[in-house]
C-alpha cells in the first residue's frame, strides 16, 4: 500500500429537516370540521328561514279561509244519486281508451260517467261555483281531430243537481 492515506468519509447523522407540510391526519380533520360547520350553518339558516315562511303561510291561510275564497266551493249534489258518496274528485284524464268527465269517489275510486259528456271530447282545467257546478273547457289531445279549434272557445256547465253537461259559453 502506498503511504497515502486515504480519507474515507464518515457518515454523521444529522438531525432531520423539519418539513414545511402539514400532516395529512391533520389536513383531513380541519376539512371534516369545516364541512360540519357549513351542514350546521346550513340547517340553522334553513330551519329559521321555513319558521318565518310558514307563520307567514299560516297567517295567509287564515286569512283566505277568513273571506271566504275556498269556502265558496261547493261539492257537486248528482253523483249521490248514482250512488257515490263524498268527498268526490274531478277525474279529466286524458288517455286514448278514455275521455271526457268523469266524477270519482275519493275514498274507494269508484267512477260515472254520464252518457252525454263523452260528446264533448277531451276536457281541460275545471273549476266550481258555489252551488256545485262545474265549469271545464274541451282541449285537443295529441290531434285536433276530435277537439278542433273551432270547438275550443266554448266553457261548458255540469248542472250541479242533474249532471247534465251543456255549452255555457261560446267564447
């Protein structure tokens, strides 16, 4: 061997760098609380706005029924003489097998339908009056064949005591 030493170098332990990063258990947990925050926030802010929404609902309501506006509604009397019994429904679907007025019973679903209102074609919206009548307006379904616009401009009356179904208006 030759008179050269050779340097070897030594390995010294040094301390670690600290590591500008977060932990990751510790990023997660600041989310998690975060999001619960929001959910909390949110559902406070909810429940308060649907409080003052319905008293306001309520007292609207109150006033309504208060003059009247549903109260002026009253139930048709004719379907009792085919044997319905109250409260009934309005039942103007429209499908091919099916069209014009029918009147059902809400509790069992048991329907008529009177003779003289499948003449009138598909029917739209309806509305009552304070006697029971029913108010309601021919409307096309899928073609104007059976409904042509000419036939439209009427409002039509079902008679309160007899079911009887007529032009009332030509509009």
């Amino acid at each position: 061997m030759s008179g050269k030493k050779t340097k070897q170098k030594r390995k010294v332990n040094k301390p670690a760098r600290k590591s500008n990063k977060p932990k990751r258990s510790r990023t997660w947990a600041i989310w998690i609380v975060a999001i619960l925050i929001i959910a909390i926030l949110s559902i406070l802010a909810f429940s308060l706005l649907s409080d003052n929404n319905s008293k306001k609902h309520h007292k609207n309501t109150a006033s309504l029924n208060q003059k009247g506006i549903s109260s002026c509604l009253k139930s048709p009397v004719f379907p009792l003489k085919f044997g319905l019994k109250g409260p009934f429904a309005v039942d103007l679907r429209q499908n091919n097998e099916s069209m014009g007025l029918k009147i059902m019973e809400a509790k069992t679903g048991r329907t008529i339908q009177l003779p003289g209102w499948k003449k009138f074609g598909y029917l739209g919206l309806y509305t009552l009056d304070d006697r029971g009548n029913i108010y309601t307006s021919p409307v096309p379904y899928v073609s104007i064949d059976i409904n042509p616009p000419d036939q439209q401009n009427k409002i039509l009356i079902v008679d309160a005591k007899t079911g009887e179904m007529k032009e009332y208006m030509n509009l």
